[in-house]
C-alpha cells in the first residue's frame, strides 16, 4: 500500500509525475492546491477563504486545508495508497499527518531555483483534467486546448510573477525545512528533477524500486 509524498518547491513537476505515477501504482493522486481550487471553482465558503491566500501565493490556513485532505483521505478510493502532493507544507502538517497516517516514501524534487521560475511563468494548465503545458518546452498540439480533452488552457493566477516570487519564499522558509524532518525518520529520497518529464518519471521508478 504505497503512501508516498511528492516534496518540493512550486514548478519542479510534482503535479506531472503525480499524475503519472498515481496512475502506474493506481492509487488516487491527492493534490491538496487542485482540491483548493476546485474548491475555489464550486464557490464553497472554504473554496472563498482559500482563494485569498492561493491568488497572493501565500499558505492557506492549515485548518482549512487539513479539513478538504481529510475529507478526500476518508473517501474509498485512498484506503489503498496515494500519491500526496502539495501537503505536507510546512512542520505543522507534517505532524499533523504524522498523526492521521503513516509515510512510507517522500520523493524530495531537487531543482535550481532559476529553472522554477522559467518553468511557473511559462505554464499553462488544463482546468478540467489538471495537465500541465510549457509553453516553451512542452506546448499543447493545439495552441490553447488541452491536448487530452480539448479545454481552452488557462494560466493559474499565482503563476503570475509576483505570486511565484511569494511562493518561493514560502517554500524556502516553511517547507524546505521538511526535508530535514523526513531525513531524521529515515523516510527522504532526493530525485533529481532537472530535464524532461520521461527522465524524471525514470528516476522516480529506480527510487521506488530500489527501496520499498
Ligand atoms: P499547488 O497547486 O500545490 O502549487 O498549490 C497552490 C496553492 O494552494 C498554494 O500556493 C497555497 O496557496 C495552496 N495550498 C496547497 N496546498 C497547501 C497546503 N498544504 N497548505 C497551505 N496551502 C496550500
């Protein structure tokens, strides 16, 4: 029963390889920012109140968040495994998940921060299916549809240049020391998450195979 979380900083593809990976090892993909925004979409008090602190690219309140993940770990499908993505983000919810479920794996993605920010600003996303496009190194068959099932694309309001410079800063301060909480319990992996998506999903399965 693999419970895996995917650790890194906004753009480094957690998303991507989630989705992928979540399909390989079928077990659902948790993305705590899609179940925000989704949230956000459907106008839910909850959805409003995070939308605030997702557009400035700042931390939505934990309770807020712990709230939407426990409800979506609670359904059927997560009885088995998930990939977790976008939780936990800083030492609060690490402890908090700590207490809800045991870890087996944290994927730790490792990028130069330059790289980040190229990648943020250039991403375009489905709506409907989450797929992220780069529009430099990874555009849609169709310019501005999903490759998948056609939605016009739409740029993610906190990729917008000062909303990235936020959320690296987050990153840096709230969830980067996690790397050191998973190291201590023996439970990090470090994938180098640099070159395209195939070379990365490689990486990740010669993780995952190496140690279960
Ligand atoms: P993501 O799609 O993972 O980049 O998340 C987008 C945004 O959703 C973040 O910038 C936060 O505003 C919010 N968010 C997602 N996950 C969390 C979390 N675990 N804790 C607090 N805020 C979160």
């Amino acid at each position: 029963m693999p419970r895996i979380v995917l650790l890194g900083p906004p753009g480094a593809g957690k998303g991507t390889q989630a989705r992928s990976l979540a399909d390989r090892l079928r077990v659902p993909h948790l993305s705590t920012g899609d179940l925000l925004r989704e949230a956000a979409r459907a106008k839910t008090s909850l959805g409003e109140e995070a939308d605030v602190y997702m557009r400035a690219g700042r931390l939505v309140p934990d309770e807020l968040v712990l709230r939407i993940l426990r409800e979506r770990l609670g359904r059927p499908d997560a009885a088995n495994g998930y990939i977790l993505d976008g939780y936990p983000r800083n030492v609060a919810q690490a402890n908090e998940l700590d207490r809800i479920t045991a870890i087996d794996r944290v994927l730790a993605f490792d990028i130069p921060e330059a790289v980040l920010v190229e990648r943020l600003t250039q991403r375009w996303t489905c709506p409907k299916c989450g797929t992220a496009y780069n529009l430099a190194t990874r555009p849609p068959k169709t310019a501005g549809t999903c490759d998948l099932d056609g939605t016009p694309l739409a740029q993610r309001a906190d990729d917008a240049p000062a909303a990235v410079r936020t959320r690296l800063a987050v990153y840096n301060e709230q969830t980067a020391p996690l790397l050191e909480h998973y190291r201590r319990k023996g439970r990090l992996t470090p994938i180098d998450a640099t070159g395209d998506p195939g070379q990365v999903a490689g990486r990740l399965r010669i993780a995952l195979e190496a140690r279960t």
